[in-house]
C-alpha cells in the first residue's frame, strides 16, 4: 500500500508529520496530488479547530489530477484545478433563495483527508460542482486565494456594495487586505484600515488604503478628520477581537453598512446602544464561506490581475514545515499569506 505524508494537526503548537494511505478512489472521484495549500486564519482558530484534532487541515487548495474514476467525464488525468471543500446541495430552500452559505449540505462537506497532505481524495459532490480548471494565467500558489477572495466577494455582494463609497476595514490581515483590494477594484472613493500590529497596518497601505491606522490611535477622529467630517458608508470587520466588534458598530456612517465578516467565539458578547443603531438607521449584515458564483468571480478577477495576490505571499514552505507554518499565522506578527507545498 502506497503512503503519503500529512500535516495532522493537534494544536496550534502540536502539528506532526505521519503518513497515511494515498486514498483510494471510486469511479466517480478523482485524486488530487496537493501543488500548494494556504493556511486559513480559521486553521489557527484553537476554539473551533481542537475539538475536532487530530485532523488534517486545509481548505485553500490548487492542485493537479493525477489519477480519475471511469465516471468523470468533466476533467481528466493533469488538469491544473481549484477545488473548494464547501458545496451546497442546489435544491434546499436556503440554495433556491440564493443563500447557499446556509445550505447544510455546504456545512457539511470536505474532502479528504485535508489540503496539509500530498494527496486528496474529491468527493462526487465536489466534483460535480465544487471542482475548477485554473487558467493558465493562474499559478497554482495564485490558486490558493480563490476560496478566501471568494469569500470576500461574497460579503461585498451580501453588503449590497456601491462605488463612490467609504470603506472602513477593521483588521488587516489576510481577509482585511483582500477587502482592501476589492474595495479599490469596485471604486470605493476612500479606504481606510485599522490593525494593532504596525507590519499589517504597513501592508494595508501598501496593498491600496488610502489611510493605514494603528488600531490603538483614536480611529473616529481620524477618519472623521480625513473624511470631510463623516464616518465611513461600509465597515468591515475582519477581526474576531471583541474590542474591534464594539468599536466597529460606532463607526458607520448614518446610513451605512456594516459587514460582520469575521466571527468571534460562540457565548461571546459586546454592549450595544440600540437607540444609536436605530437613529443611524444603519444596517447590519453578516457571511460566511463562498459558493460557485463567488468563486468564478475570484478566479476572473485573479486572472485578469485585477486583483493581484502574489504580493501578498510572505511564506512558501515544505509539508515538513507545517509546524512553523500554522506558528506564523497563529501569531499573526510578520506573515501575511503562508502557502504550504506538499
């Protein structure tokens, strides 16, 4: 029996090489040989991720199919592919209404074992409908942001998002710096990006804020100061920080959205005035994950250097290095995008 190696993750701190079996396939499945796997801020989340442990990781995936069931006439033996581990089932009320995200077929959906492995077993469903030919003007390390741009494609359509706009976004790490890019793409009129860490707030000016602030500055003041005494039309809270969660509802426009993108721990809870909600008469609204037509809409965008994401890759390591990997992202210090390369 052919072996593989994988990145199994116990904790932040515990991440071990072993080696699996390669999977087997059926005849409707495909095997995908893992080019390059991004580590998500979410694989770092210990509240989420260790009552699952031990398992193998990795959702930002780009590959190549070395090896396809008789039944899979879509793609063939060396395509170049992304492919996401969240698909919807397209027939439950929530897929009929458009609101994909909340399909629990989608919730409950992966391929296996995870992307920290040299190979993946794809699902029917995911090759059905969770399966894409990169382009050739996308390089697989390229191909790992499409599942996160996606999801940030996503939000904005959530946001009902307008040109000719403020955008305030709260958090400047991976997600923070695509909403930074998206929002320059789609017209925003001025961008503004909070951060603690003074590298990230360098980052986000240097990927397109108008305005970087240290989040420890009095950010109100500030935008109000460089805004023509007005807040910002869109928040976008990129951050599961509860003080940023607070602070972010404060600093929307009267009339204006705010995006909750990031998600904080369950039980947790801020003070809210609800009489300032209501007379700003702002409006609220939430997304997780991203479906087909978001994904499509990441890879267009990516191809078309759009939105350019090879400057946001700090860290290409080996499979051997996971440890290291998930060690940069948990700390969130000097890294942006860490891509693993099995």
């Amino acid at each position: 029996m052919e072996t593989m190696k994988v990145a199994m993750y116990y904790n932040n701190n515990d991440v071990r090489i072993e080696e699996q079996p390669i999977p087997e396939i059926q005849e409707d499945e495909f095997l995908l040989k893992v080019k390059s796997s991004g580590i998500c801020g979410s694989d770092v989340m210990e509240w989420y991720r260790i009552k699952k442990a031990p398992r193998v990781l990795g959702h930002e995936v780009a590959g190549e199919i070395v090896k396809i069931g008789s039944k899979v006439k879509k793609f063939k033996t060396g395509d170049r592919v992304f492919v996401t581990h969240h698909v919807p089932c397209n027939t439950c009320r929530f897929c009929l209404n458009g609101n994909y995200t909340l399909c629990e077929t989608l919730h409950s959906t992966n391929f296996y074992p995870g992307g920290f492995a040299e190979y993946i077993r794809i699902p029917p469903i995911n090759v059905d409908r969770g399966t894409f030919l990169l382009p050739d003007e996308i390089s697989y390390d390229e191909g790992t942001f499409i599942e996160p741009l996606g999801c940030i494609v996503r939000g904005f359509r959530i946001a009902d998002f307008k040109p000719a706009k403020t955008v305030l976004i709260i958090g400047s790490g991976i997600a923070g710096l695509l909403a930074i890019k998206l929002a320059k793409v789609l017209g925003s009129s001025k961008i503004f990006a909070t951060d603690i860490n003074d590298y990230r707030v360098s980052m986000a000016k240097k990927m397109g804020a108008d305005t970087a602030i240290n989040a420890r500055e009095d950010i109100y003041k500030i935008i109000r100061r460089e805004n023509d005494g007005r807040l910002a039309d869109y928040v976008i809270l990129c951050t599961g920080a509860l003080s940023a969660a607070e602070q972010s509802f404060k600093l929307v426009e009267p009339g204006g959205t705010l995006l909750l993108f990031a998600p904080t721990k369950p039980g947790d809870k801020i003070s809210l005035e609800l009489f300032d909600i209501w007379n700003k008469q702002i409006k609220i609204v939430s997304t997780y994950a991203a479906a087909g037509l978001d994904l499509l809409e990441a890879i267009e965008l990516i191809r078309s250097k759009k939105v350019i994401v090879e400057d946001m890759i700090t860290h290409r390591l080996s499979l051997e290095d996971a440890q290291r990997g998930f060690q940069l992202v948990a700390e969130a210090d000097k890294s942006i995008k860490v891509i693993l390369k099995p």
